[in-house]
C-alpha cells in the first residue's frame, strides 16, 4: 500500500502532456543551461551533440519522452540507456512538451527524497504552470492547490501523516489478515469450479480495495460499487472522472455516518484525531490512501504471481508451500516494483544534482524502479534482493508510505497470493509467458492480464455474501 508516500501520485491516470519554459530540456533539446542530452555527457555547461544552445531554450532532440512502448516491453534496459546516455538524472518530457528530471541514481533519488526543504512537494512551485492546460491528462497526478496530504509540506505535513499513521496502526493485524482471507476465499469461490480464470480482472484488481474498504468503514454493500469505481478512475478511461465522483461522494458519506456513529475503524480514528484539519481534507486522505493503496497492492500480487509461475526458481513452491511467496514480493520490489515513476518534487531554488543544473521551480521524476536497479549500487545485480530491504519502491524521507500503510499491504497481497495457491494448487498459466503484456504506463507497472488454468475444484461458500455479484 502506498499510502501518502512518494508512490502516491502515480495512480490515477494515463498519458502525459504540457509545455517548457526554464529548467529540464523539452522535447526539442537541452538542458536551461545548456548540458548535453544526446551525447551522453552529464555536467552543466556541456554542449548537445547538434551544439550549444542559448540558456532556457528548448532544442529539439536529447530528451526522453516519458511515454511509449518501451517502458511497457523492457523498461529495465530502458533505464539502462537512459542511464548511460544521460547519467544519473536524465531530461525528459512529458505529453505536450513539458519538461522534468527523471531521477535514475540510487544515490541521488536518496538525496532528493531526503531534503524536502531544496526538493519541496509544494507543486505550487512549479515554474511550467502558466502553460499547462485545463484539460491536461496529468492534472489528477500534478495538481496544484489540492488539499491533500501529497502537497501538503513541512511541520502541517508531519501533524498529517501522524494522523494517517496513527489511524492505520489502529488495525488489528489478526483481523486485516482475516478480512484478506475471507474476501479472498469469496472472489475464489466464483471461479474455482470453472478451470480457466484471469488473475488480473477477477481477484487481483478487486482484493485489495475490498479489504481497504472495510478497514476504513464501509459496509460490505458498499465495497464493491466502491472498488468498480476505484478501477474506473484509475484505468483513465471515459469512465475515470464518474468513478473519482463516486469515491469521493462516497467518502464524504462515510464520514457523516462516522460522526453519527463512530466504529472501530479507519475513518472514526482519523475524526477523532484529525490535527486541526477539516473534513474535506480527512475525505481528500482517504481517498489518496485507498487509491495508493488499492494498485499498486494490486500489481503487487499480479508481478509476483507472474515470476512464480514463470520462473523454475518458485515452480517447486506451487504446489509444496509458501516459503518462496515472500521471497518473489520481495524480488518483485526490487526487479520489478509496481510503482516505476512518480511525480515528483520540485526544487525550490537553483541547484545540481547528478552533475546536471536543476534550476527554481523544476519538477523531477522519482524513478525509482531506475534507483532500484542502479549498478552503482547494484553491482551484483539480484544479489541484494533476497531478504534485502533497501530498495525504494515504498519511498524514502517525510513523503515515504507509512510503515503501517507498508504493512497493510503486505498482508492483504501475501494473504491473497497464499490462499490463491492453496485454493488452486496447480494453477498454471494458459499462454505462454511472453504473451502476458504490460499497461503501457510509465508509472505504474502491472500486467494487462494473467489468465491461468487449474483443475476445478469446488466452492467453499456463497459467492456474492458480501454484496458482490454471484
């Protein structure tokens, strides 16, 4: 789960668009100060392979897009290019012409996430807003003046996250476990006797925000409803702004019966130690916290389920145990972490990073799943990964996602990895791997699908018994 943490932004939306201005090169060029692109070099003051460019111009080639099919097909040979063509902070754009730093350095997304005063969350400072549009697609991911806890900075910040952590500490973790076991018990139960099912579609994209659901506060009729609207922003579709209404009327319903009747549960814990902050920012929170925390748990299990069954490492544990689930999350934070990028901070006053001038007001890109596989840090590439905490993907600093938010989801995807394998113990995939694709996304990493096949077995309980369709 990725609460209010460096992951958050990342899961609301498709495509990237805007303009430049100073800072980060454009589509067209260079660095503001001139530093190469397409030559490889890194330190400011280098020229661009086609030549030196007056300061704050946008040239026209070196920067990266930060869309295509490419981070879908091998993002990880992707970064290493990146990597090598530009170092450790790289220029990129995204939809529209608009300019950012995509950190790929270890070291340096550690620097930037560790300084929250120079790399502010504040987006107010961003110096490319007089030309973003109204209908620009990332405005749901970098949006300004929002009452949440992404942009909220300093000590009101710290009082927020307090908050939040404190609220989700409050949950028993016998019963997380329980509530994982049970909803996923029932989303088995509809396919089981069939055979043949899509991972992705019928259990992973439902299992998390139902168990989120019902830690917050909503009754089982509501879950659902909520999570089908909580797939609908996220996919980004005509469907994206009708399911946002629905979370966020549903939020706010859910604290006017909090306050009516207060229950042992996320929500009624955070109105009654909320800081000084209003209602419309605890309903803001909540809304982060359950979609943070409802895709990436989501493609957490999906990544991890995909090397099980792909990978002879994991294959003798299908059927004989459960000893190498936590090793493939694991391995999966590292090689293969949900959340890729994510947007973003903002430097508030001039300075280098990674051998590059990032100028007032610039926006960089936390690539973290580029800082994860870093040779500067991973010189013996899968070595580190088992058993090994260091990686990234749940962020560093102030921003980082809650340690109990961390934990939240840890239990909700190893429970439904865990009981999937129970359930079905000889599941294996009905095409082979190569033909399992990605969402063509260069923030949030999961698969399109996973279709499997098993022998049918029988259902344990009535599908449906929670308000979910039989």
């Amino acid at each position: 789960m990725t609460t209010t943490s460096d992951t958050t932004g990342a899961t609301g939306t498709t495509g990237t668009s805007g303009p430049t201005a100073s800072g980060p090169a454009t589509a067209s060029g260079t660095t503001a100060t001139g530093s190469s692109t397409a030559s490889g070099t890194t330190g400011s003051g280098a020229t661009a392979a086609s030549g030196a460019t007056p300061s704050g111009c946008p040239v026209a080639h070196g920067s990266v897009p930060l869309s295509g099919p490419r981070f879908q097909s091998d993002p990880v040979q992707l970064y290493r290019d990146m990597r090598r063509d530009h170092g450790a902070v790289a220029p990129v754009v995204l939809d529209g012409d608009v300019p950012a730093w995509l950190v790929l350095g270890y070291r340096e997304l550690h620097q930037v996430t560790g300084d929250p005063v120079l790399f502010s969350r504040d987006s107010e400072l961003w110096n490319q807003w007089d030309r973003i549009p109204d209908d620009w697609p990332l405005l749901p991911m970098i949006g300004r003046r929002q009452n949440s806890i992404l942009y909220t900075v300093g000590e009101r910040h710290s009082v927020r996250a307090m908050m939040i952590s404190n609220a989700l500490e409050g949950v028993d973790p016998f019963s997380l476990k329980r509530y994982a076991e049970e909803f996923a018990d029932e989303l088995i139960d509809r396919f089981c006797t069939k055979g043949a099912v899509d991972i992705i579609a019928e259990y992973a994209k439902l299992l998390p925000a139902l168990v989120l659901a019902r830690i917050y506060g909503f009754s089982d009729e509501e879950a659902y409803p909520l999570v089908g609207a909580i797939n609908d922003m996220i996919d980004g579709r005509e469907r994206a702004l009708a399911g946002q209404q629905h979370l966020a009327t549903s939020m706010f319903r859910l604290l006017a019966d909090k306050h009516a009747e207060p229950g042992d549960d996320v929500a009624s814990r955070m109105l009654a130690d909320t800081g000084g902050f209003t209602d419309e920012e605890v309903a803001q929170d909540l809304m982060v916290m359950m979609a943070a925390g409802h895709q990436p748990t989501a493609d957490w299990m999906g990544n991890s389920l995909r090397l099980m069954l792909t990978d002879e490492r994991f294959a003798a544990s299908l059927s004989g145990g459960r000893h190498s689930v936590a090793e493939a999350m694991n391995e999966v934070l590292w090689e293969d972490t949900p959340t890729q990028n994510v947007a973003g901070r903002w430097a508030s006053r001039d300075t280098h990073l990674g051998g590059r001038h990032v100028r007032a007001g610039d926006l960089l890109l936390l690539g973290i799943a580029a800082a994860n596989g870093d040779p500067q840090v991973r010189t013996h590439a899968s070595a580190l990964t088992g058993g090994n905490n260091a990686f990234l993907s749940f962020g560093h600093g102030e921003h980082r996602c809650p340690f109990p938010a961390q934990e939240t989801s840890e239990v909700i995807a190893r429970t439904g990895i865990e009981v999937l394998l129970d359930r079905l113990p000889d599941v294996d995939l009905a095409v082979p791997a190569e033909q399992l694709t990605r969402r063509p996304s260069p923030w949030l990493r999961g698969l399109t699908d996973l279709p499997v096949l098993f022998t049918p077995t029988p259902a344990l309980g009535r599908p449906g018994s929670h308000g979910g369709p039989a």
